[in-house]
C-alpha cells in the first residue's frame, strides 16, 4: 500500500476520534452508548493501521489501549442493553 493512502487512512481515524470527542463535549452523543465507544474503537482501529506502515512506539501502545478501553466500554453497553 503506498504511503499517501496510509496516510489519508490514518487522518480519516484521527478525524474519527476527534469529532467523536466534540459531540461528546457538545452533548450529543452519550459516553456511555454504543456510537462513543463505536467511533473511538474504529478511529483507533484506523490509527493504528496506519502506525503499521509508519511505525511510532508510544502512538502504537496510546492506540493499542484506546481501542481496548473503547472494546470495553461496548461490552459494558451491551450488557446493560442485554439486562434492559
């Protein structure tokens, strides 16, 4: 894969986790339902596929955790929709 697409993969996952983290500061998403931690595990995801190519020990571990604190917080939603 080149380096511009790699690129363009990455950004899109830092676009991701920002405007996830404004509507979570705007009150438009709850930090506790599925589209918080959604977004931020796949922003991650895409991060961290782009740490890959471009590889950066400290943004790969930061990454690494984010998306299973985010993994997380989806099994928390899920089971309490499970218990609802």
């Amino acid at each position: 894969m080149n380096s511009f697409t790699v690129d363009v993969i990455g950004i899109v996952g830092v676009v991701i986790v920002v405007v996830t983290y404004f509507l979570l500061q705007s009150e438009k998403i709850d930090s506790k339902g599925f589209l918080y931690s959604f977004f931020n595990a796949f922003g991650s995801l895409l991060i961290l596929y782009s740490l890959l190519y471009n590889w950066n020990l400290a943004s790969f571990i930061i990454e690494f955790i984010w998306i299973l604190i985010s993994l997380y917080g989806l099994k928390k939603w899920y089971r309490s929709k499970k218990t609802s």
